[in-house]
C-alpha cells in the first residue's frame, strides 16, 4: 500500500487528578488488588470530576497538542473526537471542544469505534488531509467513562477509566509519514459489549435505569480471545502492507485493555519488554484514549524520537480493531 504523507506534528495528553487505586475499589465491590493485579495489571486508575465532561478532558488534552505544534484554535482545519462517552448524544463532542478551544475555523465530528476510536480517527484524518483539502487535523481520543460504568459490577468497574490524548496531524513531505494502515469491524459482537439501554432501541425508562442498563455490560472472556486473535491479525497485515518485518518497528503502542492481552501480542511478535509501551498499571481502560495518552507519554519520555518506526493497534466494542505502522 502506499504510504500517506501524513505526520503527527504533536501529541498532548490530559489525566484527571483524581486516582483511584486498587484498594479504594476493595471497598466499593468484592475484589483484591491481587485480583485486579494479576488479571489485569491496573494497579490505579484515574477518575474525572463530577463537574468534568469528555469534552473538558479533550479540550485540555487538546491544548497541549496545539501548543507543542504552535497552531492557533483558529488555524484548525480538522477536529476528530474518538469516543464512546460523549458528553450528550449530540451535539457531537468535536463541536463542544471546537468551541471550547474558539477554532472556529474547523469542521468537527465523532468517531465511535470504542477503544479502536484514535485509530480509526488517525486514518481518516490522515486521508482528508492526503487528499489535500485540509493543512492540519486535531485529533483526540476522550472518555469519561467512569460516567458509563456500573460501580456494582466488580467485572467492569475495575477496568474502566477517564483520560484522553490528542495529536496534531499535518501533511508531510519529509520522511515522517503514515506508512500502512488496517482497520476492520464485525458486529455480531456487538451484544458481548455494550451499553444497552438510552438509545433508540431501548430509550430511558425508570426501569432500564433501576436494571443499570445505562453501564457497560460486558462478556469479557469472548472479548478477551477476539481481541488476542485480531490484534495479531490485524498488525501483521499493516506490517506486510507497510514492507517492514517487527525488527523494524522500535515500539509497538498497543490499546491498554489488559497487561495479558498485551503480553501475548508481545509473545507472538517475539518482542522484548522494552519495545512494546505499557502505561495500564496508571490509567487502566481507557478505550479511544489509551494510545492518544500512550504515544504522548512515549513521546515526552523520549522513548519515540523522529524517524522511528512505530506501531499502534488497538481493538474494541462493536467490534472494531485496527492497527497503523507509521514512521514518526
Ligand atoms: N475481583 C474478583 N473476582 C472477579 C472480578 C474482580 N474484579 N471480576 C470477575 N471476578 C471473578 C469472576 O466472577 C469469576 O468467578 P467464578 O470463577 O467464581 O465465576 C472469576 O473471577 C474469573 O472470571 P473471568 O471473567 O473468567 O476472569 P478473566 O481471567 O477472564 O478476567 C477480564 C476477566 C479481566 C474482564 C478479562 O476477561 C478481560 O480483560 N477481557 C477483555 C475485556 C476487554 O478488554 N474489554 C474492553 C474492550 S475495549 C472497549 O471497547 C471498551
């Protein structure tokens, strides 16, 4: 496939101040922190305020970025929001950062592809831009899912949490480019997680609230083989795509769903610790924010430096996975 002449000018990322550690959820529901270690590898997880919405998450991780890529609100183009926690149904959670940040020069969406939410955004951004109508894109995954969780369920609750990372994508005509991308999506999974209730389907009722049908419901075990499957799957094809093999690629950025499912895309890519970025003992789930805060994190720690080789995959509710080889 051929490459996209697309880089990632800056990143930001934004975590609320609030930590909630695996002692704290003790507490709250019949769990350990041995529990939550040794299945997940959260050890703490951070929580918005009440007062705190996505789009206030977004709109400061948003900031950070613009500022790194010194490009006023006002010269956005482009901004994509990946998120599954929007503040409302609409208007979209791109408008509110829009206005929150005055770009008022941009055209702004949602992606909701769950936790695969900064990479689809990743590769649609970069195709509007390659396509020449745009000078730049921002764009954020954002969650405040602790607004979604169900804080009785002890299988999701202690997954789950709030942050968000953003990136500055302009055209490039240097070496710095998106090399390969695979994105995909298959709904008959759609049922092994989601939020049931407050859509069309099922609209708000005194009972769907009372049955805690506006929380995450999740099938975690048939989540767990798929996701192991296609993120195999799916980085594979964008390596093959992109012509580099796995000694090529200096850090893989995986969504950070569980320190298990990470573990065994490592195994299977025969990579050592240090080549693939773990940051899910801090933050725990934070579906399209992971690898926005991930690849930030990465990239003020030095660890990614210009002309590396990268690679992001993620999977997610829908379901959705994808991946992206890109040469920083
Ligand atoms: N503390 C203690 N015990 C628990 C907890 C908890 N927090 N949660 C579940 N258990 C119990 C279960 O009740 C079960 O008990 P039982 O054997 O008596 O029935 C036992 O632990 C084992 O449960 P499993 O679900 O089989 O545990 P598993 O090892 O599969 O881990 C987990 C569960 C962590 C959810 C795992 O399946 C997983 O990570 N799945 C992938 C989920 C995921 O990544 N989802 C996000 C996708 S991203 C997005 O789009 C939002």
């Amino acid at each position: 496939m051929a490459a996209i002449n697309v880089m990632i000018k800056s990143t930001g990322s934004y975590l609320p101040e609030k930590v909630l550690s695996n002692k704290d959820l003790e507490n709250i529901v019949d769990t350990t922190d041995e529990w939550i270690t040794t299945r997940t590898g959260i050890k703490t997880r951070r929580l918005a305020a009440e007062d705190e919405a996505t789009s206030d998450l977004a709109f400061e991780a948003a900031k950070v970025a613009l500022q790194r890529a010194e490009i006023s609100p006002e010269e956005v183009d482009l901004i994509i929001v990946g998120t599954i926690s929007p503040d409302n149904f609409f208007p979209s959670t791109g408008c509110l950062v829009q206005n929150k940040l005055g770009a008022k020069n941009a055209v702004a969406m949602d992606i909701n592809a769950a936790c695969s939410g900064y990479l689809f955004s990743l590769v649609i951004a970069s195709r509007l831009l390659d396509g020449g109508n745009y000078k730049n894109a921002l764009i954020i995954g954002a969650e405040k899912l602790s607004s979604f969780v169900n804080w009785e369920d002890r299988a999701t609750c202690v997954l789950f949490a709030d942050g968000a990372g953003a990136s500055v994508l302009v055209p490039s005509n240097g070496e710095s480019r998106l090399l390969a991308f695979d994105l995909g999506s298959d709904g008959s999974y759609g049922k092994d997680l989601l939020v049931p209730a407050g859509g069309s389907r099922q609209p708000a009722t005194i009972e769907t609230v009372e049955q805690k049908l506006h929380s995450i419901v999740m099938n975690g075990n048939a989540i767990f083989k798929i996701a192991v499957n296609k993120m195999r799957e799916t980085f594979t094809k964008s390596m093959e795509k992109a012509g580099v093999t796995v000694d090529d690629i200096s850090l893989v950025i995986p969504h950070q769903a569980n320190l298990r499912i990470i573990e065994s895309l490592r195994n299977f890519l025969k990579l050592p610790k240090e080549k693939v970025f773990v940051n899910i003992e801090k933050y725990g789930n934070t579906s399209a924010a992971s690898i926005g805060i991930a690849l930030d994190e990465a990239h003020q720690q030095g660890i990614i430096k210009r002309g590396d080789i990268i690679g992001l995959t993620a999977f997610g509710g829908g379901l959705t996975w994808g991946s992206a080889i890109i040469k920083f």
